[in-house]
C-alpha cells in the first residue's frame, strides 16, 4: 500500500449548480488530457454522492508533485455560475460529504488536509480546505 501523508481538495472548476458526472470528469482525463484514468480517488456530486474514482492503491494524478503520497478528493462545482470567479460552491450535503470522507480516512492513515492551492498557484478548491479541516 502506498504511504499517505495528505488529502488534497479540489473542485472541478464547473459552474454553480450544474452538476457533473465522474463519468464526464473521466472522460475529459483520459480523452482530453490523455491519462489512462481519472485523476481523483473521489468525487463528490452536488446531492453529496462520494463516488470512488482511481483506486486507493493506485498513485493520483491531482496534484503535481505530491500525487504520490496523498489521495485527491473532488467537489463538483467551484466556480460561479457565469465562469468569471471561482466561488465556493459546495451544497450543504457536499460539504457534510467531505468532513464524513476525510474523518473516515483520517481513521485509516496518518494525514493532513489540504487545498489544491496549497501546492499550485490556482484557486482551486475555491476555499481553504488547509485551515476549514485541519
């Protein structure tokens, strides 16, 4: 099994409300970007369904640099619903989806949380996920 140090939060940079399969976020890594899955561990829809993505075991491709060490969990959403600024969207259920995901895998590994823009100069997860969860 792979060491875990840290879970990384990003949103999928998609407009308030409109939800967004795991099946199209798959499809935009590996038809789009050419990646032989989709990048996340989880996936989180607007009803605040977790979806399983990559396998736990298997290393992400999230987070530039720290992939292979952590698990990266998505939101739907992220941005306002004009695509101007990112916006923290997250539905109550998505947000009581997150804080239940990370306690259960905190109980598995020794981890911290953090956002996307902890290690890269994007605003994504569109809040501090680091200080929100720690």
């Amino acid at each position: 099994m792979r060491k875990i140090n840290k879970i990384i939060i990003h949103c999928s940079a998609t407009p308030e409300g409109r939800d967004v399969s795991p099946e199209e976020i798959k499809r935009w890594h590996v038809e789009e970007r050419g990646w032989s899955d989709v990048g996340y561990h989880f996936i989180i829809t607007i009803d605040g369904v977790v979806h399983s993505g990559r396998p736990l075991e298997i290393q992400g491709a999230h987070t530039k640099g720290h992939n292979s060490e952590s698990i990266g969990v998505c939101y739907v959403g992220g941005m306002d619903k004009e695509m101007k600024y990112a916006k923290d969207t997250r539905t109550e259920e998505q947000k009581e989806s997150l804080v239940n995901l990370i306690c259960e895998l905190k109980d598995i590994y020794d981890c911290k949380v953090y956002g996307h823009n902890n290690f890269s100069n994007k605003e994504c997860p569109s809040f501090d996920a680091k200080n929100e969860y720690k």
